[in-house]
C-alpha cells in the first residue's frame, strides 16, 4: 500500500532551513501541505531503512554513518524491518513502529493478519480510530505466550484448532472492563474464525427473556425455530471451525442449538 510524497508547485519551495509557502493558499490547499509534514515524518525510517540496504554489500554502513550524522545501529535496525517487508506488504496508514512490532512473529502470513487488525474491524470494514501500537504489542504477547487465557479459553481454542465449533461470551467483565473471553476472540479475530450468533446478526435468537419465558424456555423454542429456518439450515455448515460469540456462555445459549445441529 504505498502512496507517492511529493511537493507540488502551488505547496512552495522547501530547502534544508525552511519552507516557503505560497503567499496566497486555500484552506485546503494549506491542509493538504500539512498532511505532507505527517508522510514525510512516517516515511523516514522506511527511507533510511532502504538506504541502509542498499549499501550494505560494502560493508561501510557505520563508516557512512558516521560521516553523514546518522545513528548506526538506527540506520542498522531500520535495515532489519525495511528488509523484513517488501514495499508492497508495507502499509502506509499505520506507523513504522507497528511494523516492528508484529517482527516477533515469524509467519509473514500472521504478521499481515496483525497489521490488518489494526485497521479493521471482524468484517473487514475499516475501524473509525486504528488500533495504537501498544494495544498491538498487547495482543500480539497474548498471541505468542497465551498470558492471560482462562484454561477454559484454551481448551475451546483447541477444539477449533481440530475443527470444532465453540461459544465464547462478549459480555464485559467488569474488572477489566473487556469481554469475559477476550483473549479468544481477540485469537478468533486474526484467524477470520470469528462468527457473532447475537441478535445483530442472522442468526440471533428472536425469543427474548423474560417476555418469552425463562432462558430454558427460549433456547427450547430456538431449537425448534431453526429446524424452521431453511435459510440458516443451509449455512450450518460454514460454522465448523469457527468461534460463536453471544453474550451468555458459560450459561445456556442459543449457540448450543446451533453447535448441536451442526452436520
């Protein structure tokens, strides 16, 4: 995702003390001249990553280095992540920083779901606000190490790693104020595992407590209103493997009908 950075001629004239801007801007035109300021300070370690790879085969990195002013072990760990993506793996609407974090992860495969993450929600619809590099650093260290996962959560995540479709509960947990299953949705999420069964989606449960009985009696009249829905019976088979996310698990659900059905 790469986007060109260049001055036009109504954004002036820069040199290396200034920038001389039109006498006579737009609002827009003086916006726009500012957005170049951000590139350019988003470019930078790309670009001097690039340079540092270019002449590496010499072997004079830290001689060039130090004749022109520029950090050696800057330039050499810039090299390392300009290096470790391609320009077209590069995404140019997240920050050099979120590239280095996902660099614990060896898949290249895994690196990208990350990035992508960031920007996107379980729809792939783009998020209003990108996730920050250290809400990625977080899931990234749940996704390498497992900190933080219920051994419930690692049990379901293994019956889906075999094929198996789980429930997992978004409902708030009012100590950390994140869903009671984070870490396995957050894992179901990368690995476009994720299914919401709620009544947002087309298969939430229309039966609603307590004006259509007790949460016995709902999840029973769900059971029967599937077997009635040939519209959902003939998608049954898109949710093996995947995880189901409603708010009740580990009490009764809906999901349970679902999963029971399943062929």
């Amino acid at each position: 995702m790469r986007s060109p950075i260049a001055l036009t001629p109504d954004q002036g004239e820069l040199t290396r003390t200034g920038w001389k801007l039109p006498d006579k801007l737009t609002f827009e035109q003086w916006r726009d001249s500012g957005l170049l300021i951000d590139k350019v300070d988003q470019a930078k370690q790309w670009w001097l990553g690039d340079w540092w790879n270019a002449g590496v085969s010499w072997g004079k990195g830290q001689e060039a280095c130090e004749t022109i002013g520029i950090p050696y072990q800057t330039a050499r760990n810039a090299g390392t992540v300009a290096g470790a993506f391609q320009l077209s793996r590069r995404r140019d609407n997240l920050s050099f920083s979120h590239h280095v974090e996902v660099m614990s992860i060896n898949d290249a495969a895994m690196q990208d779901k990350f990035l992508e993450w960031c920007i996107s929600d379980e729809n792939g619809d783009p998020l209003a606000r990108q996730r920050s590099v250290r809400d990625l650093r977080d899931a990234i260290r749940a996704y390498l190490t497992d900190q933080g996962w219920t051994d419930s959560e690692r049990k379901r995540k293994a019956e889906v790693e075999r094929g198996g479709t789980v429930l997992a509960n978004a409902s708030k947990d009012p100590e950390t104020g994140k869903p009671v299953d984070h870490n396995l949705i957050e894992w179901a999420k990368f690995e476009n595992n994720l299914v919401r069964i709620d009544r947002g989606s087309d298969w939430g449960n229309p039966f609603v407590m307590p004006g259509d009985g007790d949460r016995d009696t709902v999840c029973d009249n769900y059971a029967v209103y599937l077997k009635l829905k040939p519209s959902l019976l003939s998608k049954l088979g898109t949710l093996r493997g995947k995880v189901l996310v409603c708010w009740c698990c580990p009490e009764r659900c809906h999901g349970e009908e679902i999963i029971s059905c399943l062929p």
